[in-house]
C-alpha cells in the first residue's frame, strides 16, 4: 500500500533516565506534556496520517457499524430484580444511547417510577457515566455518581424519588459508589487522591449538614492499598474493606448505628488475603489463610472474627480455585473453577449438595444479582462463544430452571448451529499446556489460508472466560476464525497460574501467547499471513511484547490502550495505579525488578526489524493507561522499524480508559479495528 500522506515525526528531544547505575536515553518523554501545544498537534497530525490513509476504507466502516449496530435491540430492557419491595429494571429506548434506571413497587404490573434518565443527564456532554446508584432503605432517597470526563473521578448527588428534587450539595472526586446505613440519613462514600486517583478515604455525609463538615472515617495511608465501602446482604453491617494485590483488610460497623466506631475483623498480614459476608450469627471468610493458594471457606463467630477463631467448612483444593459465595436463608452457593471451567455447587444448608450441569468446554456461566436473602431462587447467567447470553432462574429446590431473557440477535440471520466452538491447548515452551478458546463458521478448511484473530489480556488474575459477542459475527461471517488465549497471568486455570504469569515470571504471559499462535499455525488453523492479535491495556503490554519477540508470526497487530512503557512508569509514582502494582510488576527501584522488566519492556526493547501492520489506539483522558505511553511508542517504531508495513496511532482527543460512552458509539471504535484487519486481508465488504 502505498502513503497518501507521509508518515508524522516526533520531534527527539533527548532525556537521560538513570537508575541503578543504567542510562537509557528516552527521545520522546517530552510528550507526556499533556497541555503542550507541540503534543497536541503531534497527536493530531497522527490521527489525520491514520485518516487519510484509511480513507478508502471509510464507507466500509460506516457499513460494518450499520450492520452490528443492527443486531442490536435498540429498545432492550434488563432483567427486573426485586430488592426491598421494589423492582429494578434498565432499559433503553430505540435510538437512545444511554441507559434508563427505572422501578416499580411490589408487582411488575405497577406504575413505572423513572429514576434516572441518562439520555436526558447527558445533553452536552460527548462522554456521560452514570454509576454507583445506591437506595436508603426507606426507599426515599437515591445517591449516584456522575462522570462526565471519563477519568473515572465521580461527583456524588443525592435524588428525592418522593419529590424528583436533586439536593443541591456536590460530592466531587469520588468513586462513585455510596453505603446508605440503616438510619435513612447518613451515607458513606469513598474519595480519590486527586492526582494518583486511588481511592483513600471513607467519609459519612448525613443529609442536612455541610458536605465541608463530613466527617473522615477511614483514611488509608499505605499508597499500596485502595479503599472501598459496602453493606453486607443481611443489611446488619457496614463494612470498610483495604485492599491491595496480596492482602486485604477489614473493619465492620453496625449499619443502623452510623456514628459507632469500626471494628477490626482481621488485622492486615502481608500475604493473607480474605474477603467477608455475614449470615445469622456467624461470618464466612473466603480466605488464602493457611497456604489456601486456591482459597478455601471459614467460618467464625460475629463476635470473635480474629483469624485464631476461624475453622475450616470447604477445605483448600489444589484443583479447584474457589472464586465466590453467595449466601442465601436454606443454601450456600459456591462459585468454582476447575481445569479452567466455571462451576457453580449448591450447598443446602441440610441436604444433599450437587452441581449445576453444563455440557461444553466453551461456556462461561456465574451467579447474577441476588438481593434476597429468603428465597429458593438461584439467578445465574450462561453463554458461550456460539450461544447468547442468558439470564436463568434456577429453583435450587425443585432443580426447575426458567430461562428469563435470551439475548437477541436482530436481523434474522443468526443461528448458533452455523458456528463450530472448541477449545484446544497448546503446548508452551516448558511443558506447560494452555487452553484456547476457538469460535468458527461451520465449513472452514484447516488448510492454513483463514483469517484467525488471537486475543489475549494475561495480567492480574484477571481469566478471560468464553463469551458471546453478537459484533464479533462480523468477523466469523467473513471467514475469521475467533480466538481466547487462556495464558498464564489470568487465573483461569486457579491462583497458580496467575502466580506463574507475574513478577519476575512474567515472561511467562508473552511466551504463551507466542506458542499459542504457532500452535494455531502449526494445526492448519491459519498461517503468519493471515494471523492477527489483539490486546489491550495490560493486554496491550502483551502486544507490544510479542511483537518484539516474534513480529514474523503476526501480519497485523492491534494494541488498544497498551502499557508499553512500563520501567519509566513503575518508576513514577506520581501516576494513577503505580504504587499498588508493585506486587504485579515489582518494584523498579529494586534492582533485580528493574532488569527483568526492562528485558520485556515493549519501548525499551523497539529495534530495526520488520514489525507487523499496526493500529494503536489511546484516549487523551485516560487515568489507567497515560496517553503518551502508545504515542512515544509509536513514535518511536516509526524511527526504528524496517519495511513498509502500516502503522496507525488514533488518539481519541474526548474520551479516556473504556473508549466512548455512548451505547453505539463504541461501535463505531470496533469498526475502525475490524476495517483495519479486514483491509488487510483483502476484504472490501
């Protein structure tokens, strides 16, 4: 393909970063200068270089939006939950992009009572975030959190839903989520450090009193650590939970006595993490406590919580990683995941136990939202790669289930029999074997010649389960074949393979990823010419990872949002997320961290070879990934790579971290990719 316009150039401006005794020369640190003219117009003539030479590809994206925006069902609704005498339901309206928070009392057949209507809360603002909507428990008043810049910094309202008025008080730079306690006057909220932007302090508001005057409850020092606020289910406790990557730490207070003081349930023990829910009498603590690497369930008195007090009810298993519990008045449910399946066990309190079945490898199945307490009903969700998602109903007495909601897929034309779902496993370096979750038209020869787009994110434990996605059809109805890489640095197959995918085996994540793609290459699912990956944030790191290792393996690469620039970022500490992902990275001002990221740090290791066609996506606003980490990568690969080969930087100049807000803008993000990748494999429709 040949430059319409030629390629922008970053002015090099030379700093010298020194640490532990090692220079690097960073040309292009100069553009983290968020407010310099010079980074703005270098940003803008990046997006017009993108533009024009992908101007031909332009009414296709319009096409490829109409089309998925099309199976979408523009005036959908979600479930209705009940929860203290009302019924909570979302809904949007055709043609609308934001959601409707609405509720009605006792029975579905009452009046709908509207709370919220974001189309309306959104006019003049290109991005809109409505989040943390929280009800006293006499059902007069509502606090939310607005966000209308998208750097995840909220301002706290409270709504009278007897009256419609908004108080007229402005909670600003907070979390977004609020605790109603059990007085129907006083609510608990979380604020941020205004420039980290981790969240440290618990304040109480009570209605009537000055916002100035709330009063501090908890301060989290430790700059590891974030801190959070909720009410327990049985609505007896509020709870201030700590947390950082390897420990937890919380204190309790009784909710309809808000001015009492916490209590400490567990003091904080390096490497002890627990997590806590209140029933009866007792507490149930899913903990780590004992070397639990896959975490087990304890259970102790309400009035002694010290860990000497708590004893095991469902021991540590080495094959089973114990994700979740949900407590109900006759059940225990617990949400499990072996050999890197979801599984959900009911445990009646008396009674026999069992499992809900399911009956592929491709799925992805947990509990949904259970408010109440005394109830026989289990609410969970199900989908696979093939399978829309639905919202069931289970009677954990009767074994009955009620399928409430399928997802639509609107236009007609889809049927899940026309898709082949499978998971296969590759084999990496060291013996290891990772599983990959695949989804294709039916039809496909594995004769090496299909378009194969590989996806992976790899960090944090967070697992990457199968999904339904009604715009990824765009692709498999193309000839695309679909694909998860479960690699290690998620916790899809239990904690030790997120253990085995951090710090200073990190390495771990790139090299799946890379034996994953020859794996897919080498069984005829595709060849180097049609193999794309896809990443993004620390997914993005993986990205720009691989390709340094093994670019030949890729004909194109998209990195949305990528932290590629970890050593200077680990080493800035004034940056939202640094010093809480010590226990993820490690720390760089050691210095036996510092050499091993900058061995896979993907702008520290850019040399001149031939690198893949790619397209690098950021947000100006963005507070997880700083904008400039894509752009001095970029900059710098344009200095440095061989070849011809496209390269894109598209900086959405509005929007931060999630892209843009509304429901079908975002769309409009996964068109321009879907071009990108279809452009290059010659399809023009």
């Amino acid at each position: 393909m040949t430059e319409i316009i030629t390629a922008p150039v970053a002015a090099i401006k030379p700093e010298k970063l020194e640490k532990h005794g090692d220079v690097r020369i960073d040309n292009y640190y100069w553009l983290n200068q968020r407010e310099n003219p010079e980074v703005i117009a270098y940003l803008e003539a990046e997006n017009e270089y993108y533009k024009q030479n992908t101007a031909h590809t332009k009414a296709f994206q319009d096409e490829l939006f109409l089309e998925m925006k099309s199976r979408i069902k523009e005036d959908d609704s979600s479930v209705p939950y009940k929860y203290n005498g009302y019924w909570y339901i979302t809904r949007y309206e055709k043609g609308k992009d934001y959601p409707i928070y609405a509720r009605k009392k006792e029975t579905l057949e009452a009046p709908e009572e509207i709370l919220f209507d974001c189309n309306e809360m959104a006019q003049g603002h290109s991005y809109f975030h409505l989040s943390g909507l929280s009800i006293s428990e006499d059902n007069k008043w509502a606090s939310f959190g607005i966000d209308t810049v998208s750097r995840r910094q909220y301002t706290i309202q409270v709504k009278n839903l007897q009256t419609g008025e908004i108080l007229p008080f402005k909670i600003e730079n907070a979390t977004g989520g609020s605790t109603w306690a059990g007085d129907n006057n006083t609510f608990f909220y979380t604020r941020k450090d205004p420039v980290t932007l981790r969240s440290e302090k618990i304040y109480k508001h009570a209605l009537g009193t000055d916002v100035n005057d709330d009063a501090l409850v908890y301060h989290e020092k430790d700059d590891t650590y974030n801190a959070f606020v909720y009410k327990e289910k049985s609505r007896k406790y509020i709870v201030i939970g700590s947390s950082s990557t390897l420990t937890t730490e919380f204190r309790f207070i009784d909710a309809k006595k808000p001015d009492g003081e916490f209590t400490l349930f567990q003091k904080r023990t390096r490497g002890l993490e627990y997590s806590i829910s209140h029933y009866g009498d007792q507490w149930y603590v899913l903990t780590n406590k004992d070397k639990a690497t896959n975490f087990k369930l304890m259970v102790t008195p309400e009035t002694a919580t010290d860990k000497k007090n708590w004893k095991d009810l469902i021991p540590h298993r080495a094959d089973v990683l114990l994700e979740d519990i949900d407590i109900f008045k006759d059940y225990l449910v617990v949400s499990e995941r072996e050999n890197g399946l979801n599984t959900i066990r009911i445990m009646p309190w008396e009674g026999e136990e069992y499992y809900l079945p399911f009956d592929i490898e491709t799925y992805t199945a947990g509990t949904a939202a259970n408010p109440d307490f005394d109830t026989d009903i289990l609410r969970y969700s199900y989908q696979s790669m093939a399978t829309p998602s639905s919202v069931i109903d289970f009677n954990m007495k009767t074994k009955e289930k009620t399928v409430l909601k399928e997802q639509e897929v609107l236009g007609g034309k889809f049927d899940k029999d026309n898709y082949t779902e499978e998971r296969i496993w590759a084999t990496a370096k060291d013996g290891t074997k990772v599983p990959i979750s695949v989804v294709y038209r039916k039809g496909i020869e594995k004769d090496g010649s299909n378009p194969f787009l590989l996806y992976a994110y790899g960090s944090y434990g967070a697992s990457m389960d199968p999904y339904f996605s009604s715009i990824r059809l765009s692709l498999l109805d193309r000839g695309f074949i679909y694909a998860i890489a479960h690699i290690r640095g998620g916790e899809d197959l239990g904690r030790d393979w997120y253990d085995n995918g951090k710090l200073l085996k990190k390495m771990n994540t790139f090299t799946d990823f890379v034996d994953c793609s020859e794996f897919v290459i080498e069984q005829g699912y595709t060849s180097s010419q049609h193999l794309y990956a896809e990443g993004g944030s620390a997914g993005g790191l993986l990205m720009g990872a691989v390709i340094n290792m093994a670019p030949q393996l890729y004909n194109g690469v998209i990195a949305q949002v990528p932290f590629v620039d970890v050593v200077t970022t680990m080493l800035d500490d004034t940056i939202p997320l640094t010093t809480g992902e010590y226990d993820e990275w490690g720390n760089p001002n050691e210095k036996e961290y510092y050499d091993y990221m900058k061995s896979y740090s993907p702008y520290d290791n850019i040399t001149a070879q031939e690198y893949p066609n790619m397209l690098v996506t950021t947000g100006l606003h963005d507070s997880q990934v700083q904008y400039w980490e894509p752009a001095k990568w970029v900059a710098k690969l344009r200095t440095l790579k061989t070849g011809n080969k496209q390269l894109f930087l598209d900086t959405n100049m509005d929007a931060g971290h999630g892209g843009a807000s509304g429901r079908f803008e975002a769309l409009k993000e996964v068109a321009k990719e879907y071009s990108f990748l279809l452009d290059l494999e010659g399809i023009k429709k």
